[in-house]
C-alpha cells in the first residue's frame, strides 16, 4: 500500500513509522526542519508496542509534491485542528 502523511508531528510521524514498519511504502510531506530530521536522522519510535528505527525515510516538502506524479493509495492527514 503507498501512503501519504500530511502533518508529520508526533501523530503523523508515529502513525506512518508504525506502517512503514509494517512493511507499507510511506512518503511525508514536511516542513523544512522536519524534512532535514527525516533525511538524516530518520524516525525513532519508542512504544509500548515496541521501538522502529527507521533510517530510509521519503520525505517532501509541500512544493514538491505538487511536482510529482506519485500516486497514493491512502492520504493520512494528521494536523492540528486549530
């Protein structure tokens, strides 16, 4: 299954680390100091449902997501409602 994060804070980024983990192909669109963790330091989660570490991660940035023609299965949107 390919997945888009849109909102890759706490929620987003648990969430869409649990099914890259999972084995699903997950890309995040990010804002530019998110992005850079992303590419370098990938996403670490630490749950009692057990600890990822998730090197390889496809992040974007909103530009450029417009420029692609990826298409995707499901959209998680996982931004703050105010």
């Amino acid at each position: 299954m390919n997945v888009l994060v849109i909102g890759s804070g706490a929620i987003g980024s648990y969430f869409g680390g649990c099914l890259l983990a999972a084995g699903h192909d997950v890309s995040f669109v990010a804002r530019e100091e998110r992005y850079r963790q992303f590419t370098t330091k990938g996403i670490h989660i630490t749950s009692i449902c057990g600890n990822h570490v998730l090197p390889n991660i496809k992040a974007y940035l909103p530009n450029e997501l417009m420029h692609t023609s990826i298409e995707f299965d499901v959209v998680l949107l996982a931004v703050k409602s105010n």
